[in-house]
C-alpha cells in the first residue's frame, strides 16, 4: 500500500465521523426561514428585550418553570408562560419564554415561544410562515398545545423556528 493510499485512507477515516455527526439521524427538516422573517420579528426583540434580566418576566406574570426541558435532539431550556399569551399569534405577545442557567445560577433568555391550545379538529397555527409543532405539551401549561418557538436571543445551528436548540444547556 502508498503513502498516498494511507494518507486517503486516514483522512476518510477522521472525516466521515464528524460529516455524520453534524447531521442529526433522528431530526426532521425544519423549512428555512424567509430571510425578512427578521424584519416581522422586530415586534418580538422589542416586546422581549426587557426579559433578558429574568426578573422582569416573574414581575409581568410570567410563571417560572423548574423542570429545563431537553431531548436527545437539543434544549428548550426552562419555559415562563403568562395565561394573557396562551393563543395570541401577535408577533409582540408570545406566551413564552426561554431561558438557559448560566455559569454562575441565573438564567439566559434564549429564546421566545408562541403557545396555541390544541382543541378537537383545530387547525394547526402557522406563523412567519412556520407550522407549529404538534400537539404536544409545555411545562405549567395544561392540556395539548401548538408550539412555535423563534431562537432569537441565542443562535440555533438547528434552525431560527426549530424545536430544539442543541447549544442550550440543563444543568
């Protein structure tokens, strides 16, 4: 055997593992954004920019979650849900909040979410273009809900309106 063919031989031997793990195998495409979707999400940043000092969030009624929600396929990190968003499809009303811990125990706002109750035959919410996830469920919120989540505040390599964030961090 070459040096050549040994040299070929280990880089495809160090390559093909980290191609493979940049692609999750279990994770759906998420449909790519319009690239003005920033401008429709003016209304969010402005509405949410205070929440960055998580105080603020608990003083408008935005309930704190104890439980950091996470998968194998990435974090939600811990959900602050006020009632007067749950259904609003209003860019500056999201029903939630997320949050990750950081370094030394207070949290990060990463990221927002718009949360709809799942009623018998209801149709499936869409915003900036995206469908909301499921029915599924949130921490603190009863019963099925649709779930859009826009990665504002921290950059998902996953996507901005993906379901899981794999940076965010539970402790």
């Amino acid at each position: 055997m070459s040096l050549r063919s040994r040299t070929v031989g280990a880089v495809l031997t160090l390559a093909v593992p980290f191609a493979l793990a940049a692609v999750p195998a279990d994770s759906a495409p998420v449909p790519e954004a319009d690239p003005f979707v920033w401008t429709d999400l003016t209304p969010t940043y402005t509405a949410t920019a205070d929440y960055q000092y998580e105080p603020f969030a608990i003083t408008d009624g935005y309930r704190r979650a104890d439980t950091c929600d996470r998968t194998g396929r990435g974090g939600a990190g811990y959900h602050y849900v006020t009632s007067a968003g749950l259904g609003s499809l209003d860019p500056a009303e999201p029903a939630g909040l997320l949050y990750e811990s950081d370094t030394d125990g207070s949290r990060a706002l990463v990221g927002v979410e718009w949360i709809v109750p799942a009623g018998t035959g209801s149709t499936v919410p869409t915003l900036f273009g995206q469908t909301f996830q499921g029915p599924t469920t949130v921490p603190g919120v009863p019963g099925s809900v649709y779930t859009l989540r826009a990665w504002i505040w921290k950059d998902n390599p996953s996507g901005l309106f993906a379901p899981w964030n794999p940076t965010v961090k539970c402790p």
